[in-house]
C-alpha cells in the first residue's frame, strides 16, 4: 500500500521508489475486513473499484456485528453510517432517549440505514442525494488481503516502483547522523537511500531493530495476544458485515468472501491455553474447515515515534491493535496520506518528524480507547476475562468519554481521527450505556410530533430496505470474481 500510493502521488522525477520484500518471508495476510476509508485511498491511487473487488474477492461491509459483547445473547451492529435522519445531527439519540421516556420502546436500530440494510443482507450504493435517508452510510470491503497486496503491486510496478526479492541481511547506518545509509541484502546486494519506510510487520527491522525505538505496552487494557486464523468453505448467504463474537477468553471473527469466509480467534494466552482456544474455535464454526489454525503472537502497543531519524515505519513495524474494529489496514492508510504533505526535502526536519508523530498518536489512541470500551463495558458474568475487563482502569480520556454519555448523553466530537460521534453512540448504547438524560433542548419539540418523526422516519428506512437487492446477487452482477468477464454496471446504476 505504501509504495503503491507513493507511486500514484508522487512524479517520477522527484523520487526513485525500490520495494523489498521476501517471499520466503511472506506477509501476514490475515488482514480481511476493512474500513469506509479504504476507498478513498483506492480513488485516489486510480483503482476500478469492480476490478479490485473481482481480483480479490471483495464483498461488501456496512459495520460489524457485535454477538455476546455487551451480555451473553446480546447483538449490535456498529455501522458505516449515521441513526436518524440525513439532517439530524446530534439530535437524533436525544429524540429517540425522549420517545423511550414517553414508553416508546424502539430499537435504536431501526434508525440506522446501514443496520437495517445489513440485517436484511442487502446493498446498495450510497444515494448521491446528501438529504435522502439511503445517503446516511458509507461502506468498505471484506477482502483477500494477500489478493490486495498482489493487485497493487500489479499496478505499481508499470508505474515505477522496482520490486526487490530477497531478504535483508543487514543495515547500515551513518556513525555520525545516526540516519540509515543502505540496506544490505542477503545475496551480498546493498541498497542504499535517502529515505526509508519500514513495512516488516512485526519484526520493525530498522525502526526498532535498528533505531531502537521502545514499544509500549497496552496490554494490561488490551490483554488479547494470540490469533488462531483459518479460512472456511464459503458461507451460503454473503453478509454484508463481519460478525465478530465474545468467546470466553477473547472473540472470534467470521468474514465472508465470494469464495471463502475468514474466521479467527484472537485470545488471551493469560485466560486461557492454545490448544483449549484451538477446539474452541473448531467447535464454533458453521463451514467445513480448510486448513488448519495457524498460531500468531503478537502484543497491544506501538512503537513509542512512527518517525525516526531517515526511517518511517507503517503497519505492523510501528503497532499492533487487535482487529476488533479492523484499523491496521486503516492505519497503513493514515500514515500514508499523513506522510505525504509531510515529505522531507532534505535528510532530516526534526519539526515534520515530529508532526507526523503526533498526527499517528492521535490515530493511536483514539482507536485504543474504542477497543478498550467494547471490553470495559460488559456486564458478562461467564468467565475471568471479561471480569478482569469490567473491573480495570481505563485510560482517562476513555473515563472522561464515558462520564458524558452516561451522565448527558454526550459524544463528543474530535478533529481528528477515526470514529466519529456515530460509532461511539453504536458502541455506547450496544455494550448497554445508556445515558441519565436527554438534553433538554429536545423538549422544544411537542412530544406528539417527534413520535410522528420517528415514527415515520423508522418506516420510511424498513420500506426503502425492502426495494433494495440482496448483497449476493449485487456482488454477482458488479463484482462477479468467479466470472471476471461479465458485464460491468456502473455506479450509477446501482443506485437507488
Ligand atoms: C489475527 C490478525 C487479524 C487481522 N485482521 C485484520 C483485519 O481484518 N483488518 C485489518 O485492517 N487488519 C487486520 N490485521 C492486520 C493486518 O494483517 C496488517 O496490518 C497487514 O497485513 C499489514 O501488515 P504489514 O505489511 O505491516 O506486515 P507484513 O504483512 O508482515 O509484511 C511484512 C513484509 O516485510 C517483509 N520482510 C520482513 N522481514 C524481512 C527481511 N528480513 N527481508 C526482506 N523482507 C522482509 C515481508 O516479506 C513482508 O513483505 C490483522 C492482523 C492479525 C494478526
């Protein structure tokens, strides 16, 4: 993804771009579910969003399913998209709190588009009309990440990035600067650089074999730190989410792809051992296997800087967050589009290191503080995990989040980075925080009439759902991976 948006950006004349990699090494590649943002990164790079989707056997993505998190039989989804109307605002869960006060008892649920769409398991685009209520969701992918990574690196080599096979032996750095002069290859090959992005996953080969830079540890609020991942036989109806279920010592996910659905269990290894969390996972799933659970170790936390020296890390070299809410690849993106208006024009620029440092702690730990909620809020009684969670402090700014929503039903509204007020209030009110109050402005409205409002508005979303088509044969039609040759439909008529 780095060199392939570095590519598309940037002009030839201004920079030479040399990919490294390994495939006796290999990527992870377990990377499935994907967020709204994703797209806006393939527009920008040039890619035919069908032809993505046909090389990599993309399915759609309205939000996540969320089974057993809050309690044992509860289920919420949180959606690529708003609750309430186009023009609602931060109304909406104000009315919908007063309606339930005056005995209404509605599911918030049915106020959102893209819950009622993806229960019903259907999709469409986006309506471009920004006041129709079929305008209020965005969506994302489910797809082969090992595809993906094939499919941009088809794209970027006619444009100029040279792919290096091999695997790094060694690297030189500079006694004086510190800054990193060259790569040094195992067949004896050095490859030396201006600048260098570290994209070796997990092992952070420069930023912190080489750099030093010190990981912090987040796993005393994150204690997840194993996957089992293996992929099963296609499931029957394509879902257009990813469901993601509480285990007693973790959670599970279940991704459906056209020819296959992804399904893993990130586990503690402190609450239970690998071999239960394997017959765990194998009990639980509804397609036959095909192949076995492989075993990936891993820890919350981030490298202390992203930016260090001549040397950027993206990916898994600069942190690791479970993938709950499916953030890595997002946060591949991030640092991408964070590091372009930040390009260095001379070696070193302690001031854009600095930026784009703070810009990725930002990205950090917003997302840390989400994934820290799904677990802190949960009133399961099953198992010693969940206990744990329920019980621990959380980080202050998460305290402080959770303090205004339970006490006045505020989600408040940041700058920057991922989950907006919407994904909060999905989170919030699904892991079962309710707030005390309403804001009392709501009452300006007669009660009469805000129950006509929602109650039109909450029919007006069931009817619009009902005319659109199911997710499976949309797929078929736009994105048909089985039979790439089909006619493609465009956007356009795809929409409602
Ligand atoms: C269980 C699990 C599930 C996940 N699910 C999701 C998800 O649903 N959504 C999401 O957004 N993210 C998910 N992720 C994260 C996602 O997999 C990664 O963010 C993504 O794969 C990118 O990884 P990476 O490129 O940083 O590292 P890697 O994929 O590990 O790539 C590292 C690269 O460095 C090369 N390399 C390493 N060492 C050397 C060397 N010495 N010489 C030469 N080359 C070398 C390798 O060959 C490889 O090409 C998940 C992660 C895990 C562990």
């Amino acid at each position: 993804m780095t060199a392939a948006g570095l590519a598309a950006m940037l002009p030839r004349s201004r920079c030479t771009i040399r990919l490294v990699e390994s495939d006796e090494i290999g990527i992870v590649g377990v990377g499935e579910a994907t967020l709204p943002p994703i797209k806006n990164f393939n527009d920008s790079i040039g890619i035919d969003e069908a032809d993505m989707m046909r090389a990599t056997n993309a399915t759609f993505k309205l939000g996540i399913d969320f089974v057993d998190w809050g309690f044992e039989g509860s289920s919420y989804v949180h959606p690529f998209g708003i609750h309430g109307a186009a023009d609602s605002g931060h109304r909406f869960h104000h009315q919908w709190l007063r309606s339930r006060a005056a005995g209404r008892d509605w599911s918030v649920e049915d106020f959102s588009f893209a819950i009622a769409a993806a229960r019903a398991n259907r999709f469409a685009f986006p309506a471009s009309n920004k006041q129709a209520i079929n305008s209020t969701f965005a969506y994302a992918y489910h797809f082969d990440a090992s595809l993906y990574s094939k499919y941009l690196r088809r794209i970027s080599e006619p444009r100029g990035v040279s792919r290096i096979e091999g695997k790094v032996r060694d690297i030189e750095q500079d006694p004086e600067s510190g800054d990193i002069r060259a790569l040094v290859m195992e067949s004896g090959e050095r490859i030396a650089g201006d600048f260098f992005i570290d994209c070796s996953g997990f092992r952070s080969l420069m930023l912190a074999g080489k750099l030093g830079v010190e990981w912090e540890d987040w796993s005393k609020w994150l204690p997840c730190d194993r996957a089992l991942p293996l992929p099963t036989e296609r499931c029957g109806d394509l879902t257009p989410y990813t469901r993601v279920i509480a285990m007693k010592a973790g959670w599970r996910w279940r991704i459906p792809l056209q020819h296959r659905t992804g399904n893993g269990y990130v586990f503690s290894s402190r609450f239970i051992d690998e071999d239960k969390a394997r017959e765990e996972l194998l009990q639980s799933l509804d397609e036959p296997t095909l192949a076995e659970p492989r075993l990936l170790k891993f820890q919350a936390g981030r490298r202390l800087s992203s930016w260090r020296r001549n040397c950027l890390a993206v990916g898994l070299s600069s942190g690791f967050l479970e993938p709950l809410e499916s953030t890595s690849i997002y946060l591949i993106q991030v640092a991408i589009m964070h590091l372009l208006p930040l390009l260095p024009t001379r070696r070193h620029d302690q001031r854009l290191v600095d930026e784009f440092n703070l810009r990725m702690d930002v990205e950090y730990e917003r997302i840390r503080d989400f994934l820290i909620l799904h677990y802190h809020l949960n009133s399961r009684q099953d198992s010693e995990l969940w206990r744990y969670c329920r019980s621990m402090d959380v980080p202050e700014s998460l305290e402080r989040k959770m303090h205004l929503f339970r006490h006045s039903g505020v989600v408040p509204q940041y700058k920057d980075g991922l989950f907006t007020p919407p994904s909060w209030l999905a989170v919030f009110l699904g892991q079962g925080l309710m707030p005390e109050h309403y804001n009392p402005l709501t009452d300006a409205m007669p009660l009469e009439q805000l129950l006509d409002e929602l109650g039109e508005l909450r029919a007006d979303i069931s009817d619009r759902v009902e005319e659109m088509p199911r997710h499976a044969s949309i797929l078929v039609r736009y994105a048909n991976a089985a039979q790439p040759s089909d006619a493609l439909l465009h956007e356009a008529e795809m929409r409602l």
